[in-house]
C-alpha cells in the first residue's frame, strides 16, 4: 500500500486529530505523480456496475465485447468497494456469498471515493464517528477551479451528495437538498428530483417530501419555500468567495439544458428535469422487457446532454474544473433485475463517456484533463451461471444476453476501472494489490490522494 492509504486508516480510527477535513489530508500527500499537474478531473461513476454490466451492454449492442470507449483507455483495472471492513480475494473467488455480506451502500462508497475515507453504510461525507470530512471538489475549489455533480437519479441521493453535503445519514434527504441548494460552493448540479412531475415526465400533484422540514439558521423552512427559492432565483450561497451570495440559476426544460451545451453560460446552474427519481429507468411499462421496448420520457435530457451542458458551463473557469458524473440508475435497474433497463442505463452511461470525451478532445486535451470512470459497486450480482461469478454469455446483437441475477442487492466484488489522460499511470501505481482472478486492483479511497498528487 502506498502511504496514503495508511494515513487515511489513522485517521480513521481517530489517531489523525483532523480526520482529513484540514491540512493532514495535504501533508500526507505524496509527490507520486512525478510534476504531473492536471487542469481537469472528470470522474464518472456507473453506479452499479461491474464486469458482466459491462459485458451485458456490449453483446446486446454489438454481439461482443471491447465496444465501450473507455475500454480502450490507457488504464484498464480494478477496484474494491467495501465500506468499513476489508476485501479478501481468496473468499472472493471460493465462498459464493462472501461479496454478499455486509456489501457497502452507495453513500458509503461514494463518501470514500470523495474524501479518501472509508465510512459506515449511510454516512454522507462524514467519517465512522460522524465528522466531517472534505470533499475532492473542496480541494478544486479552493484551488480557484469550478465544481459540479451530474446524475441521472435525485440530485439529494447518496452519490451525488456525497461529492457534496456532509450528513449522518443518507436518508435525511431535506438536510441534503438544504445543504447542497444553499451552502454548496459547487457551480452546477444538475439531476432529476422534480416535485412537480412523475416517473413519466407528466406533470403530477407537487410533493415537497423529500425537501421538507429541513432546518437552516435555527429556523423551520418547508420545503415549498426551498423550492420556490430555488426556481425563483433567490437560494445560494457565496460560491467565490467574496462576500456576496452566488444565485443559482435554475432550468428544468429539455430545451434548456440541450441550449446550455453551447454558448455562453450563468456562472452557477441547478438543473432538475422534469421528471420525479430517474430519468428513465423508473417510467411506467413493462419494467422486464426487452431494452427499448417501452417508449422513453421524452422531455427529459438524457445524461450524454446533462454531462455536455454542465462542462459547457464549468469550463468558464480557466483555471480547470472537477465535475462527477453518475450514471446512477443502472443501480436501481440492478436492484430490480431488470436486464432489459439495466442494458438502456448502461448505453445511456457509455453515450455520456462518449460525449465527454468528445469535448476533452474538442475543448481540452488528455495532456491537461484526467478522464476517470469506474462505479461505486456493483449491483444485484450478475452472472453466466447459477451458482457462482462467471461471464455472462453472448446470445449475439441485439438479443439479450444468457445471465443470472444472484441478488437483489449490492455486492463488495471487485469493479473495472478506466482512465486516460494526465494521471492515468499514476492510478495504475495505485493499484498494487493482487486478485487471483483480477489481477491488479486498487481500493476506492485512493482515487483522492491520485488527483490531490497533480493539483498544482
């Protein structure tokens, strides 16, 4: 293990007095990256997936594997996504329902691939005994760079507010949306959580439950207000810095966000489609047919058109950017076993890398952009086989492919991850322990200390 990694345990078990929220996460820092610097750091987190998610995608597109673009990047690995414990390849591979106990939570993984911290299941940007820690994009924004999230499910849910909000628990969704609308420095946060709409993109009764009751100053605010605040105009905070409270800029049209991918921008943008939890994993139809079967919301953006807006707007900055993006319904379409949704969720996550790569190579380049995707851990154990992990198998394009879903939860297997541009072999360093089957692997609370090594 690097050093990174042993510091971040003792700050773990309380033996760093600051646990990563001040300057012990800086001084523990390594110079592993060689001068390497990087202007940009887009981590895009498929939020659910593993190998046979993968796999799934391709045979049904193509009839065989290799067809993702991030397949052919420069660094093609492993990652272990356990919370509070520890992963054991020879378990792994002999005992069935080892990466089914006890398997981390989407907070929890995505709290240690924010911070460097591992965590409890549930805990939002907090430690094992509940302080705060900080954030990747704190690092980036005290840099001078802008931030941001992307998602295709509820701005409030765990991965999201995990690069953002802090919070002992991830269900307090009304504290998060608070802390994330009026305290965040970030400058785009765009996902569904619409109050106004349902699953199909129709309008719907307004439910403000989910941002209800929170607290702020020591003062009741409803939710409605929130919102109203939100949409109007009137809710932020000072994201730069200089005394003055940054507004958000809402939009919630499909037309708005397809017209915020090019031009010029608002300085800080909130964008909810009009659309209640997912884009289009929870729409209406028959949830077990065939990919495409069921007609689409069509007045939602999808995440390739989010990703491409959010970077039209952070790239204001020029002194570079962080910005997360989670395809974060393959997980939901995993907890439902839902091959069919699984496979459009997959290609909607594979379309956004495509177009983000697209504007590296038109707006940026890999020599000042790090590319990083990879998921927070895998969902509903799929496989070829009945009774263990094997490769789910080819029934050729456009047919869905031969698999088993062995759970209707997340498991703690090893997940792929890919990266190319400046920083990519400093991840391949990182990944130093051994899997009989894997091969080289890294742990998710080291994907901080790689980008910390090339901030300027």
């Amino acid at each position: 293990m690097l050093n990174w990694k042993k510091m971040m345990a003792l700050a773990v078990t309380g033996s760093l007095v600051m646990g990563l929220g001040g300057t012990n996460a800086l001084a523990a820092r390594k110079t592993a990256g060689k001068g390497q610097t990087v202007r940009n750091v887009i981590l895009m987190i498929a939020d659910g997936w593993g190998e046979n998610q993968i796999l799934a995608a391709n045979y049904y597109h193509a009839g065989r594997d290799g067809q993702a673009i991030y397949q052919n990047f420069p660094t093609a690995t492993f990652m272990s996504t356990y919370s509070v414990g520890s992963y054991d390849p020879s378990q792994a591979w002999s005992d069935t329902d080892y990466i089914k106990h006890r398997p981390t939570d989407s907070a929890a993984a995505g709290t240690a691939m924010s911070t460097g911290v591992k965590t409890y299941d549930a805990g939002i940007g907090v430690d094992i005994n509940r302080r705060e820690l900080k954030h990747v994009g704190q690092y980036f924004e005290e840099a001078g760079r802008s931030t941001g999230v992307v998602s295709s499910v509820q701005f409030y849910h765990a991965t999201p507010a995990a690069f953002i909000a802090h919070d002992v628990n991830r269900n307090n969704y009304n504290t998060i949306a608070a802390e994330m609308i009026n305290e965040s420095a970030a400058d785009v946060i765009m996902a569904p959580g619409h109050p106004m709409f349902n699953d199909n993109g129709q309008p719907a009764a307004p439910s403000f439950k989910n941002l209800n009751a929170m607290r702020e100053g020591g003062k009741a605010v409803d939710g409605e207000t929130l919102w109203n605040n939100l949409t109007q105009g009137q809710a932020g905070a000072d994201a730069d810095g200089d005394g003055q409270t940054d507004a958000w800029t809402f939009i919630e049209t499909k037309a708005e966000f397809e017209a915020m991918t090019r031009g010029e921008t608002p300085k800080r943008v909130f964008g909810v489609p009009q659309v209640a939890s997912t884009l289009q994993q929870g729409r209406g139809g028959d949830a077990k047919a065939a990919p495409y079967a069921v007609p689409f919301n069509q007045n939602v953006p999808d995440l390739a058109t989010m990703s491409r807006a959010a970077l039209n707007v952070l790239d204001q900055d020029e002194d570079g950017l962080f910005l997360m993006i989670e395809g974060g319904a393959i997980d939901w379409s995993g907890h439902a076993n839902q091959l069919g949704r699984n496979i459009e969720e997959m290609n909607d996550f594979n379309a956004a890398v495509e177009a983000v790569v697209d504007w590296v190579e038109e707006n940026s380049s890999w020599s000042e952009t790090l590319l990083i995707v990879t998921g927070d851990h895998e969902t509903g154990y799929l496989s070829g086989s009945p009774d263990a992990l094997t490769p789910v198998r080819s029934n050729g394009q456009g047919q869905l492919p031969g698999v088993y879903w062995l759970s209707g939860d997340h498991t703690n297997q090893l997940i792929p991850l890919y990266a190319k541009g400046p920083g990519a072999q400093l991840l391949k360093k990182y990944a130093d322990e051994r899997d009989a089957v894997r091969k080289r692997y890294l742990d998710n609370t080291e994907i901080v200390p790689a980008v910390l090594d090339l901030l300027d």
